[in-house]
C-alpha cells in the first residue's frame, strides 16, 4: 500500500527514544523528512543520524514542548530544512506515577503539561503551515490510561484530555482538510516502561491479560500511526485508534 508519504514534512516531538524513534524511522522510511525533537538533543541527533544513514531524510532538533519559543523554533527549522510542516505527531510524554494521597501539585503539573500543554502548543504552531496547504495531520499519543489506571491519576487525566483536544481539531480543522486523531497504545517496550521499578510485574500481569498475548513494541504503534498521517487515511478524524493487544 503507497502511503503517499514521499517528500511530506514531518514533526515528531519526543523522537529521540521509544514509540517516538520509532515512528520517526518509519515515517521517514516511507519518504517523509523528518525533524526529530526532543528535550534531549543528544538523543535527537543520534536518531536522527540513524534515520540518515539507512537512507532517510532527518535532521535532530532541540525543542521542550512546553517552551512557546523553542516550539516555535522548532517549526522554523521544519519550514526552513524540509518546506514546511505537513505531518505533526505530539508524542512527548513522561509519567509521575504515584497514588493521589501521594502526588504532590509539581507531579500533576510537569504531567499535564507536558502531554496536553506541549500538544496545544506544537499544534497552534504548525497549523498555519498546514492551513496555507489545505493538507495536514496531526497524530496525538494518546494511551490506554485514558480509560484510567490506579496509580497514574495525573497521567490518566492527561491522556483522556489529549482526545478531548484531539476531537476539538478535527471539528476546527476539517474544513482545510487536516485530520487530527490519536493513538492509544498499551504497555510498548520502551526505555519508559523499562525504567519503571515494578517493570517484571506490570509486564507480567499485562501479558496475562492481553488478548494477543505479548507486550507491543515501538514499530507496532509507529505502523498504526505511519497510516494516519498518510493519504490512506484522508477520511478518519477525531478517532482514536487502540494498539493495545486488545486489552481494555
Ligand atoms: N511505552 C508505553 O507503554 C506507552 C504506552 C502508552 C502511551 N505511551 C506514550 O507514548 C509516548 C512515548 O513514550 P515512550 O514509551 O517512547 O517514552 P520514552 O521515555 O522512551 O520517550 C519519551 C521521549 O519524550 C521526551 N520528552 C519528555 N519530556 C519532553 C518535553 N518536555 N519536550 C520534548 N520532549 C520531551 C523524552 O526526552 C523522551 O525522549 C509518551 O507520550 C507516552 O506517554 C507510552
């Protein structure tokens, strides 16, 4: 199947590991050209260095998604390297994950605004850019934590209120013909899941419970999203697409 990806602009933010390295690869596997951002620029220009040397267009750029000027830096370099920004995937995250009797006011703020603060702002900056084409997508990662998990109340708040934003910019946005839907993945295999202290346990317990029953990895939610922003999917909006293994 063409995904029609050839020579598109893309942004994905928190690109440098994970489900965010991957989808960056793949995209620019398809023939997308690729800004690799991440807090971490050490980390985004050896992704994106990975990207070039299997033949791929990429460039690592430094950008906090909470930051209005790093973000706004971060679509300029898109716009000045690559024409523009076609393809926005809001995929920066981070949990703080504690029971709420626990969770200090810093440990629900840095959550939520990373993960909804730094979609808004990613996607206010690039929208002009995709309005002036009459084409764009926005893919938010999202997770299956937005249906709640105990211990992750922050998180949980934070990835139901990114479809809720999601849903919003498919309804504003339709109009120009720029799609937004998210992504809702399961338990991935990534140095974010790795790092947690209870890692054998809650990998353990999901694959007992997952209907296909092993933990998904970074390449599986970068296919799902890979189709999305590609021309196959012109006609899906506002929806949210589990990669979960069909765990509930
Ligand atoms: N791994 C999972 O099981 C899983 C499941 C569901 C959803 N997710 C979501 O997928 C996304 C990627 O997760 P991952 O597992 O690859 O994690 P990861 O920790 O491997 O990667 C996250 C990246 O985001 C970057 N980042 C953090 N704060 C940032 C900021 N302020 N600005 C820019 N970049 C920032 C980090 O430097 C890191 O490179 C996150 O949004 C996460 O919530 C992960």
């Amino acid at each position: 199947m063409d995904l029609g990806l050839a020579g598109k602009s893309a942004i994905v933010t928190g690109a440098g590991s994970g489900i965010g390295a991957a989808i960056a690869a793949r995209l620019a596997g398809e023939g997308a050209k690729v800004v690799v951002s991440d807090i971490d620029l050490a980390s985004a220009e050896a992704q994106a260095e990975v990207i070039r040397a299997a033949g791929g267009a990429a460039i690592g750029v430094r950008a906090d998604v909470v930051d209005a000027d790093e973000v706004a830096a971060m679509v300029d370099r898109a716009a000045e390297e690559f024409g523009g920004a076609d393809i926005l995937v809001n995929n920066a995250g981070l949990a703080r994950d504690m029971r709420i009797t626990r969770m200090e006011e810093a440990d629900w703020d840095v959550v939520l605004d990373v993960i909804l603060k730094g979609a808004f702002l990613c996607t206010k900056a690039v929208l002009p850019l995709m309005t002036g084409r009459k084409w764009g997508r926005i893919v938010n990662m999202s997770s299956r934590a937005h249906l709640g998990n105990p211990g992750q109340a922050n998180y949980s708040a934070a990835k139901a209120g990114l479809i809720g934003f999601t849903k919003a910019m498919a309804l504003e946005n339709g109009r120009n013909f720029i799609t937004c839907n998210a992504v809702a993945p399961g338990m991935i295999d990534t140095p974010f899941v790795r790092g947690h202290p209870q890692f054998d346990k809650i990998s353990e317990n999901a694959i007992r419970t997952t209907p296909v029953p092993r933990i998904g990895l970074p390449e599986d939610v970068a296919d799902a999203v890979a189709f999305l922003v590609s021309d196959r999917a012109s006609y899906i909006t506002g929806d949210v697409l589990h990669v979960t293994g069909g765990r509930y």
